[in-house]
C-alpha cells in the first residue's frame, strides 16, 4: 500500500480531526478508539481493536449467562481438567507448539 501523507491543524484544546483518508486506511469510524504511541520523534497511529461481534457467540454467551444466573446444567469440572488447569495456571503456552499425544475432542 502507499504511503499516505496528510496534514491536520492542532486546535487550542490540543485536538487535531483525523483526516479522511486515514480515517478510512485504518478502518476508523464514529465512535472509534485510536492510540498513539510516541516512538522518538514521531506519532505512531492505530485503531483499537474493536471486539468482535459474531452473532451466534454472542447468542451462545447470552444463552450461557442465562442457565449460570439460573444455576441450569452447572456441573464441577472433571478432577483431572481442574488439576491439570491448576498445575498450568500461571505458565506461557506457545500457541503454535505442536501437541504431543493423543487428544480427545
């Protein structure tokens, strides 16, 4: 992608209007959060991440809340699950290690 070169006026509040265009590189709209991070003399800006929004989740975790507010099919972890989460808490997990031994889905 090109570069974008655009100018804004800082006003005497200290706000500045993101201009259009990278409004739209960084996918900005109403309501948006940026950051700024200063890297030696220069402004670095990024658009936070917006959470994100995937219907069926957000109907499952709706769903979830519901039967745990109702105490509905509430049961204990297996001990083995509970123990082996416990032994780990606290400890990095590299993501992309590849995993050892047979798994049960």
């Amino acid at each position: 992608m090109a570069g974008i070169h655009e100018q804004s006026t800082l006003t005497s509040k200290g706000q500045i209007t993101l201009p259009k265009s990278i409004r739209q590189a960084l996918g900005a709209t109403t309501g948006s959060k940026v950051i700024f991070e200063l890297r030696g003399g220069e402004v670095i800006v990024t658009c936070a991440a917006a959470p994100h929004e995937d219907p069926a989740i957000g109907a499952f975790l709706a769903l979830l809340e519901k039967d745990i507010g109702q105490g509905k099919r509430i049961g204990s972890l297996p001990k083995g699950l509970a123990q082996a989460m416990k032994a780990s808490s606290g400890h990095s997990v590299d993501t992309n290690e590849d995993i050892e031994g047979e798994v049960a889905l």
